[in-house]
C-alpha cells in the first residue's frame, strides 16, 4: 500500500451510481439486480446488495458507516505503529551513541583507536533520526492520507446509493456526489 496505492477511480464511480440512479428511477430498484453484476467496487456492491434485497436506507447507512469507521480505526493504528516508531527511533539512536561513547571512553588509552570509537557513536544518532524522519513518519503520515481517501471514496459511495434509495434525479446525485470527485467537469470555471 504504501508504494503502491490502491486506484480509486472516483469520478468512474460516481458515473456508475448516476447511471444506476437512473435505471432504478425508471424501472425500480430492483431493476438494479441485473447491473449489480457490472459494479466492480466491493464496497458500492454490497450497499446496492442490501438496497436491492430491502434493507431501509438508515440500516444501510448505519451498517456501512460501521463498517467505513472499522476500516478507518485499523489504518489509524498502522499509522499510529509508525509514529511511534518515528518518536522512539532518535531516542534509540541517542541510545546508542551513548553506549558508543561509554566505548570510546574505555578506548582512552589508545588514542589511534579513539577516533573511531567516537564517529560509530555518532552514526548511532544520525541512524535514529534518518529511519525517523525518512521513513517511519512519512509512512505514518501516509497511512493517514490512504485512511482520508478512502473514507472520502466510501462516504461518496454511500451518499450516492442515499440517493438511489430516496429517488433523487441524476442532477441531484451530480451535484451531491460532485463534492467528493476531483475532475475537470466538477470544477467551476474561474474559481
């Protein structure tokens, strides 16, 4: 994940849930039943699945948010684990160059090797905060944006198939979902 993120295509989906917005305006919702087997987004087919077999909209919102607020809790612990990891790292590379330096006292009495003695306990402290600041809190502030995208991407989701359930037009479900899309139709010339 963290080299390699997940592709959301959110302006894709939010096409999808007008389109289905659409059928199920016309025909009905279950209507919806024969394109459930186009949608591709796990999350987007199990919403319509439970909207299709009857579940009141509040229950699918409740269920879902539960589910979005899950997901949300397990990404911020892995960023978390890597925050803390970026907090403790210099205090280990402190802790080393403290443990060097003991060794470079003992070293004293033989000053061609003293030199040396002291530059490893050093290395211990640029090692500390290096891992700190070029990887452990980049990755923890990664996770964060990959927990803020998602949920972003789930909640356009639910809003759209809200929307299914309550009947809204495809202008309506546009202009809701639009919010959630970066993509040069949602952006308003001059702005």
């Amino acid at each position: 994940m963290l080299f390699t993120p997940p592709f959301r295509d959110s302006f894709g989906t939010a096409k999808q849930i007008t389109e289905l917005a659409t059928i199920a305006r016309r025909d009905g919702l279950l209507a919806l039943e024969i394109e459930l087997e186009k949608v591709d987004d796990p999350f987007l087919l199990e919403a319509l699945q439970m909207l299709v077999d009857g579940i009141e909209s509040d229950a699918i919102l409740d269920i879902m948010e539960n589910r979005i607020a899950a997901e949300e809790h397990r990404i911020s612990q892995v960023s978390k684990l890597y925050e803390a990891m970026g907090g403790y790292s210099p205090t280990m590379g402190i802790l080393g160059a403290v443990l060097g330096l003991i060794h470079a006292m003992g070293l004293l009495d033989k000053p061609d090797q003293l030199g040396a003695g002291i530059a490893v306990a050093f290395v211990a402290t640029i090692y500390g905060v290096a891992f700190a600041n070029i990887v452990f809190l980049p990755f923890g502030n990664r996770y964060k944006a990959f927990s803020q995208e998602l949920t972003n991407y789930r909640m356009m989701i639910l809003e759209g198939v809200s929307c299914i359930a309550n009947g809204s037009n495809a202008l309506e479900l546009q202009g809701r979902l639009g919010g959630y899309v970066e993509h040069p139709l949602h952006v308003k010339v001059g702005a």
